[in-house]
C-alpha cells in the first residue's frame, strides 16, 4: 500500500520530510535548486521512498547532494549534479 505524498518546497523542507518519512511516501519536489544537502543514516524498509519532481515540465534540481549510509531511497525526474 502507498504512504502520504508531501510536497517539499526548499532544501530544507526536503531534508526535513525525508528524515520524517515513512515507507511508501513520495516526496515531490517543487521545481527550483536544492542545495547543499547532506543526508546520512536513513534507512527505510519495504516500498522505501520515492522522490520525483513534482512537475516533469518544470525540473527540480539537487545541487551538492551528499548521501551516506542510506538505504531506501529513489529518486527520479530530477537533475543532480
């Protein structure tokens, strides 16, 4: 069964609601630059999380992602440098 869908808004939003995540959510984000993100030591079991851009004609940018020791996590639409 799927989870909640959170819309993140900033890059702070992002890290916020995926340290609050759940199995199953999707976490869209907003079109714009995410920044200097840093994730470590999440861990999510069974469906996992997913995170799209919200809007496939408007992308979302992750910009200096760090991801270390995370399992659990899928992104995708999204463009990461």
């Amino acid at each position: 069964m799927g989870g909640s869908t959170i819309v993140g808004q900033d890059a702070a939003g992002l890290v916020s609601a995926l340290k609050s995540a759940q199995s199953g959510d999707v976490i869209e984000l907003a079109a714009g630059d995410y920044s200097r993100i840093k994730l470590q030591n999440l861990s999510l079991q069974g469906e996992g999380v997913t995170t799209p851009a919200q809007d496939g004609d408007a992308p979302a940018t992750l910009n200096g992602m760090v991801v270390s020791n995370c399992q659990g996590l899928t992104f995708s639409n999204l463009d990461m440098f």
